[in-house]
C-alpha cells in the first residue's frame, strides 16, 4: 500500500502527515504538487492524503479554490473509483467543497482560530480509519481551525447517522458526548465522517500531530495503523 | 510636489522628513551637492533610528558579543547564528512591531510577524518556532482590549497559516502601555552548518532580482514613523501601516529555500523598513560594491508610482537577490513554480555606489556605505541624567509596610491578577503545534521545548523581562530579565546560549529615557557575561511613549530577553507540574523579607511602585547550576521557578497543571505575605519522589545550596500552616477563565 500526500500551496501540515506514513509507519509516501493531474502511479488500494493548511491562503472560503486545482481532478475520480482519500483539517474542508463530502465547516461558533487538545470517541467502526479503535475510548487529539464549525442540513444530517457515516464526536476523557466538550459549535459534535461509500474521509482533529513520543501524545497515530491494518479487511 | 526632480530640496525638506539640520548638512557634505528629493528620502529612512540605531549602537556595542557557539557577530547579519552541534545551526531574533500594532493592532502585528520570520529564512534558515513578547495597557479599558483583539488575531493569521507553531511568549499589562502598546516577535529557525546565505552583494555583472509580492504603496517612511513619538495624530499615518500576506509569506519561504539550494544565490536580504533602499544599500556596502537599478523593472501593483514611493515602499512578501550571472534561469524556474514575482531590476557594479534608473533617467546616485550603519550613518552619545523618581522609589521600603493577615483573601485576589492569570485566552489563538516539534503543549515547563528533528536534542526558548523591575532599578531589572531567561531554561532541562534582545524605550532625546537605556545595556552586558549567553543580536525601539495632555509619559523601559537554550539529550526535558500526592515538595534557593515591585504590591496592597526584589547574581548563577545537575541526576520530578506572585503562585501552577493540592509551612523567621507573595529572585521549587529524598538532600548539602523542605503535594487542596486555603479546582476556574472574562468585558 502506498501513501501520496498532496501538496496545496499553502498547504502546513503535509510534511508532518508525510513524516508519519514514511518515518514512523516506514511506508512508501509520495507528495503529489497540486499543478499535476498526474498520481504518479497510485492505484486504487492505495490513499491519498489531503493535509491541513491554508491552501491557496484560504482568503475566500477555506478549500473554495483548491476544489478546483488540477489535482483534484484526479484525486476526485479516484475517490469515485472506490480510492482511499483522507482529509485532515484543511483537507476536510476542501472534500466538502469538492462534494465529495456532505456538509460544510463553518466558522467556528466563537469566531476565533482555536488550537488545543480536545476529546473524540469514535463513532462507527465501520470504516478504515476507526476499525481498529476501541469502542467509547476517547483520543486525545490536537485542533487547529478557525473554520471547523461542521453544518449539515436536517436531511443530511440523518442520511449521515442512518448509514453511520459519523466517525468521530467530540467528547470529554471519558467519551461522553455533551456540549461543554464541544471546541466549535458542530452539529452533534461531529468532528469527523466519511462519505457513503466509505473510502473518503474527513476529520477537523489531527491525528498527525498526536503520533511520536516527543510531542507526548499517541493517541493519533492509532488511526494511522487502523488504516494500515483494516485497509486489508476491506479492500 | 508632483515631479521631485524639480521639487527644490532645503534644510526644511529635511525637517519633514525626520532629519536634523545637521544631518542635512552632513548629506550634503557627502554628496558634494544638495540632495534631490528622492536621494534625500533615501537619507531619511536609512538615517532614521529604526535603519541606523544612531541613538543606541554606541551603547550596544559595549554588550558581550562574542562566544564559541557565535557562527556570526552580532549585527553582520539578519539574524544572530548559533551552533548547536551535530552540524546544526539556530538562527533567531526577536523585533518590535509597536506602533504600527498601536494604530492599526490586526495588520500591525501580522506585519511584525511575517518580518521577523523572513531575517531568519532569507538566511536559509527554515523557522521552527515563534514567540511574542507583548505589553498592553489596563485591560479593563474597551481600548486596551481592542488592541489585544486586534493584535492577537494578527499573530494568529499571520503564524497559523505561515505554519509555524507558536510555542511560547508573554503578555502583560500596565497602565503605562495604555497609549502605546509593545509587539516584539521572535522567529527561531534551524540551518545546516555552512548552508546560510549571507545578505551580500559581490560580483561585477551580477544581476540582482525583487522576488515575492509586487510593490505596492504601503509603508512608505515606515521606518521613519517609528522613529518618532505617538502621538493622537498618530492615526493619520495610516498608510505607513503595511498590510501582511502570509499565504504569499509561505510561498516565498518555500521558494527561497529551493532556490538556495540550486546553488545560483550569491547573497539575499529581505526587505523590511525601508525596503529596496535598505536592502540594495546595506547589501552593496556589505560587499563593497554598487548598484545599477531600473525601478521601471520592479512589478508594482498600481501603475504611477513615484520613483520615492517603490524605493521606500515596505510592501511585504519580497526579497532583494543577488544571483551568480549565467545562473538566472534556476532561479527563475523556482519562482515560477511558486507562482511569485521574480523580477531582474539592476545589476553589481564596482562603483560603490547605488544609481536607480527611471524611464532612462537617473534619479538618484547614493553612496552605498555612506547610508548604513557601521559606515556613513551618524552615531550619537545622548546626554543622561537620573530621572528623580528612581529616588523616589527607592524610598518606598516595602519592609516598613504593615502586616496583611488576610492570606486566603489575599491568595484568590492575587489569584485573578490579569498578569498572573492563564493566557489561554490568548494563546489558544495560535497554532502551537503545526511541525510536529513542540514537547511543551503536553509537558509543559518554564521555558518552551521545541524537538529538532533527526536529532535526540531540542531548542529551548523564552521571552522575559518584567519591565516593572527594570523602571524601578534598570540596572538591576535588566539583570533580573536575563537571569530570569536563563532560570527558565534551566529549570526545563535545557543550557543557555545566548540573547536576543528587543529593547523598547520611551524617547532617547530624554535624559532620563537615556539613563535607563545606559542602565540597561549595563545591567544586561553583566548578566549575559555571568551567564555566558552572548548577545547576538536584536532591535532597539525607542519612542515607544504617550502624549498626554500634560506632557509626554514614556512606557516602562522594556528590554525583552529573546533566550535560546539548547538540550543535548531530550530526556532531560523536565516539567513544572506537581506528578502525584506524596512527592515532597523543596523551595530551592533563599527567600528573603522582601516584597519589592511585587505583582502583590501592585494588586492587593495597591502600592503600585516599589524598589525591586532583591538579588544576587553569583547565588542566582550557583543556583542554576545545581539544578541543572539535579535535572541530569533524575533526582527531581518538576521544577518550576518563582517569579511573579512569589512562592504561592509558583505552586499555585504547578498544582493546577498537575490537578493536585499542596500543603506546606511558612516559616517563622519572615513576614508570612513575603514569604508567600514576594518575588526575591534566584529560587525555584522543585518535588522529589520521597524514595530519592535523602540523595537529594545530601547532593544540595555538598553543594552548599540553600533549601528548605516545605511540605508535600496532597490531593486536590491548599493548605497552608494547617490553614485551608481552598480547593484547587477553585483557583484552576480563576486561572483558566479570567483573561476570557476580563476581554467579554465582565467587571470584577
């Protein structure tokens, strides 16, 4: 399995993502530049990761231009073939954008940029990324967006609990859902969901910054080896 | 004023532009002629305090700077360099951004941010890390919160999506700062040894490029701006405020980084104040060379700007490179997958001097070393005298100040102190994790721990200076702001290395302003010898004051300690909250009956000016030592030093950072509110696993450090002489919640 990382300009968080699959996980990880169609060689079975950032400054909505780089051309079809596609953050955004995500992340309920630890407990195992997490175990996981307030309508909102399309909720330590636990004002305190087709991913928190020793935190790369580990199971 | 050519230059010209007749004099002298008005802008800015530190550089020049780990001297280059082994080399530097932040705090902020982190790219250095040191009035002004909006949120745009984390700072606030405000960023970058690039121009026939953003008209006479007083007219000079672009911040830095490495780069500097005019000035005197420019080649973003105007303009985002001739196209290829201007605007020559071109026609001729600092720039000695209130202060004996009984009460309103409070508020503003590097968001201490990757080492970094300290005693106070800077990085584990400073002062045409500045400088040359940290660099910001209706008030002299330790081996990383009831709990150090310039004084005996704490340099220095070898003996499981709001306080943070209570015993043989409340330097309180305990002891005893063994963490309450002093999660809701309160506006 391989791993392409794509590079936004503007994008902040890709060397971080890449540093994960490639140093930690030792997997094969390549960038993709956002001027290419080109996926150099990534097949379905393979993931391609869309970074946190500001991509192309985000001075309009975040991710309103990068849904229209050259590479999301190619990141959009492969997503349709059934291809593993996760954003993280600023790469949430950009899926929403781009459709191939329901919903849209709003500012946050306070206006401000917000970076601290938070909670999420996984809310499905029915995807990749969850698979291996153990059920009503909160992670501690880092944010860091002004714009992560995730809005979908009631109908949406439905369709996404009634084919468990919510991954994660924000929680306190003990994985209860409520709304002092709440960083952004999300509808239901959803951080994170994937499409229906379960093989795209979004999430606010990131994993990525929780995934080496020297930071003290590991919760996150346990979503990393999830992927790893049940990317077989469900392929 | 339409054609400038023809515009008649006098001594009056020059006045407008913040020269002195005498400065007027000298160009003239230099030039063998009178100046057009282009060539006497030109003169303006790069004579102006913020370009030619004409006021301080004497002074600055009697500090330490010279060490083994210096790669560079202070001022040869944007920012100092520091060797911090294993091939690896940190450039740093901390910068005002004052009175741009006092009239417009958003932009003025994020401008002062994007700066700093380009001093340390345009070096070839890639920032790892940020801090900010900042100084607001009284917070309980709509005014003053406005600013700290304003200026947060700056900081936060510009460094959130520049991507990188924000690790650390401090933020204080004094009715001194009410008018003007202090922004001071500081940007921490790693380079591998012998990969910088020098900000110099060299080679006949070289061609020299503008690359990043277009000019634009913001900024012009910014550096001159600075250079004055604030005043309420302040605010019609809007348009010197520049207008920051991190998203292209970004891309320059990852296209300069890139081009270096295509080997086609012979020198670059960023442009700041005073922008083409500095860079093409201080890169050609450098090397001794000169400059043909054709300004009609430098991309503008409106059409019709006057020649003076792209020559001064501090448009943001750009750089002045110099490129090995033959060699363009590498450069050029870089830039144009970045998607940034990359413009060829001039060329080196032999001639020493800078000649800039418009429409065919030369419109200025400028000696290059005649401009800049260290070669034609005047240099001035001020005349200082002691301001009378230093006496006056000194009168003030906090020993004489009746007993105040009321402990508890006293604890919670010092508790709330603005200034002692979390700065969460603030802080969760800004991404402090992006890189992945930041040890500190999870195991906090005293100084921020940034992971150097491919290494077992991290950098460690603080900003410091309690400026109350240095108003009441600047000899001493900036003692204190060093060795205070160096306790924190010791108390994380970490060695200091050297300084940075930013030094913000009221106006040096004031003698008293100018006997604080004089103190300073000496009090911080004697500080950075003890303590072997070198001073590598900084700024000097002077008229940092406010005009009142009846007179002017100078702000507190502030001179930020911008400190850079490093930690060979990350398992010495040690953090500042208590681990678990049970562990004893040591003060380190000699308290004293002291209770000089103590946030205590200011906030619950309202007795706003004092004498400073008492210190001692050679016992703070032994202090730090020993810590340092208890750190590396695994003897100690938290250190945290006391500072502002005394013993109680230091604990305080570590029971709330740890979720646990403590109980101790005051002794006897002080007034219990000094004991508790005072700030008497050069102690910290550490705890012990009780298993480790006699070790301990014995080690301090052979080592002759003072201690005393206060009590032990318990579980989740304060008690003190038996006396319950409350819950913990009682103060841990004061702590976390005020500064939100206090910004919403809610009276307490």
């Amino acid at each position: 399995m391989k791993f392409g990382v794509v590079v936004f300009p503007g994008s902040n968080c890709d060397e971080d993502v890449f540093e994960v699959f490639s140093s930690y996980l030792g997997m094969e990880t390549i960038k993709l530049w956002h001027k290419d169609e080109d996926l150099k060689g990534l097949e379905l079975g393979d993931c391609i990761i869309l970074p946190g950032g500001f991509s192309y400054g985000d001075y309009l909505r975040s991710g309103a231009i990068a849904r229209f780089s050259p590479i999301m051309k190619s990141v959009i079809s492969f997503a349709e073939n059934g291809g593993l596609v996760w954003g993280i953050c600023n790469g949430f955004q950009i899926l929403c954008e781009a459709g191939l995500l329901p919903g849209a992340l709003l500012r946050n309920e306070n206006q401000q940029f917000i970076c601290k630890n938070v909670h999420i407990v996984p809310s499905s195992n029915q995807s990749v990324i969850t698979a291996q997490l153990t059920p009503n175990v909160a992670l501690k996981i880092p944010i860091a967006h002004a714009e992560g307030r995730y809005f979908a309508d009631e109908a949406t909102l439905a369709g996404l609990k009634q084919n468990d399309q919510i991954l994660f909720r924000y929680s306190d330590a003990s994985g209860n859902v409520d709304a002092p636990s709440n960083p952004n004002g999300s509808i239901d305190n959803i951080a994170g969901i994937c499409n229906i087709g379960r093989n795209v991913f979004g999430m606010m928190p990131h994993p990525e910054r929780a995934a080496n020793t020297m930071v003290g935190n590991t919760d996150g790369l346990k979503l990393f080896e999830s992927l790893l580990t049940s990317s077989k199971i469900f392929s | 004023m339409q054609n400038q050519s023809e515009t008649l230059v006098t001594v009056e010209t020059g006045k407008k532009l913040g020269l002195t007749e005498a400065e007027f004099e000298q160009i003239v002298s230099i030039m063998g002629r009178t100046p057009n008005f282009t060539e006497l802008s030109i003169y303006s800015v790069m004579w102006s305090e913020h370009c030619s530190y004409k006021n301080s550089i004497h002074w600055l020049k009697t500090l330490p700077r010279e060490g083994k780990r210096l790669l560079v001297g202070a001022g040869e280059e944007n920012a100092g360099l520091v060797d911090i082994g294993d091939g690896l080399a940190c450039a740093f530097k901390i910068e005002s951004h004052n009175h741009p932040s006092a009239i417009e705090p958003f932009q003025g902020a994020a401008t002062g941010v994007g700066g700093i982190h380009r001093d340390i790219f345009t070096m070839g250095a890639r920032p790892i890390a940020a801090l900010n040191s900042l100084r607001f009035g009284n917070i309980d002004l709509p005014h003053t919160r406005r600013l700290v909006e304003g200026v947060v949120a700056g900081i936060s745009h510009y460094g959130n999506c520049f991507g990188v984390p924000t690790v650390g700072g401090e933020v204080y606030f004094n009715d001194c700062y009410n008018q003007n405000i202090l922004v001071n960023a500081m940007s921490v970058g790693i380079v591998e040894v012998g990969k910088t690039v020098s900000a110099i121009a060299e080679g006949l026939g070289n061609p020299v490029f503008i690359v990043g953003s277009a000019t634009g008209k913001d900024g012009i006479h910014g550096a001159t701006f600075a250079s004055a007083d604030l005043t309420e007219d302040s605010a019609e000079d809007l348009p010197a405020v520049q207008v920051g672009d991190p998203f292209q911040e970004k891309l320059l830095l990852e296209a300069t980084l890139e081009a270096i490495k295509t080997g086609a780069i012979v020198g670059m500097q960023d442009m700041g104040a005073a922008g083409i005019t500095c860079s093409t000035s201080e890169m050609s005197a450098k090397g001794g060379v000169g400059m043909m420019i054709d300004l009609d080649k430098v991309p503008t973003r409106q059409k019709n700007m006057k020649p003076f105007e792209i020559l001064l303009s501090e448009s943001q985002e750009r750089m002045l490179i110099v490129c090995h001739k033959g060699q363009e196209q590498l450069l050029l290829d870089v830039f144009e997958k970045w998607d940034l201007e990359c413009a060829e605007i001039g060329e080196v020559t032999d001639t020493g001097t800078l000649v800039f071109h418009t429409s065919g026609t030369k419109i200025a001729e400028v000696n290059a070393h005649s401009l800049v600092l260290g070669g034609g720039a005047p240099v001035y000695q001020r005349e200082y005298k002691r301001p009378a209130y230093v006496e006056e202060i000194r009168k003030i004996n906090t020993k004489s100040i009746p007993l105040n009984t009321k402990y508890v009460a006293s604890a919670k309103k010092l508790a709330a102190s603005p200034n002692l409070v979390s700065k969460r508020w603030i802080y969760e503003q800004y991404d402090s994790m992006v890189r992945t590097g930041t040890m500190t968001t999870n195991k906090p201490s005293d100084a921020s721990v940034v992971w150097v990757k491919d290494t077992k080492k991290a950098i460690v970094l603080t900003t410091d200076c309690n400026s109350s300290y240095v108003h009441a005693d600047p000899y001493q106070g900036a003692m204190i702001a060093v060795a205070e800077a160096a306790r924190n990085i010791v108390c994380s584990g970490g060695t200091p290395v050297a300084i940075t400073n930013c030094l913000n002062f009221g106006n040096p045409y004031n003698q008293g302003v100018y006997w604080q500045f004089v103190q300073v400088i000496k009090g911080m040359g004697d500080a950075c010898r003890k303590f072997n940290t070198p001073v590598t660099g900084g700024n000097v910001s002077f008229y940092n004051q406010s005009v009142l209706k009846d007179g002017t008030e100078p702000v507190f002299p502030t001179p930020t300690i911008g400190m850079l330790g490093v930690m060979d081996d990350i398992s010495w990383h040690t953090t500042l909250h208590f681990k678990k009831p049970g562990h004893v709990i040591y003060m380190l150090g000699t308290p004293v009956n002291d209770l000089g310039s103590s946030e205590y004084c200011r906030t619950v005996l309202g007795i706003p000016l004092s004498a400073p704490p008492s210190f001692d340099m050679d016992e703070e220095l032994h202090l730090q030592q020993n810590i340092t070898q208890l750190i590396r003996k695994k003897y100690i499981e938290s250190a945290h030093d006391i500072s502002e709001g005394g013993l109680f306080h230091c604990l305080l943070e570590s029971a709330i950072a740890g979720n646990v209570g403590f109980d101790i015993e005051t002794d006897s043989n002080f007034r219990k509110d000094a004991y508790l409340f005072g700030e008497s330097q050069s102690r910290c309180v550490v705890t012990i696993n009780p298993q480790k305990e006699d070790a301990v002891v014995n080690f301090l005893n052979t080592h002759n450090v003072p201690f005393s063994r206060i009590g032990e963490v318990i579980k989740d309450e304060i008690k003190i002489d038996a006396e319950s002093f409350g819950k913990i999660g009682e103060y841990t809701l004061i702590y976390n919640n005020t500064l939100g309160q206090k910004m919403a506006g809610v009276q307490n």
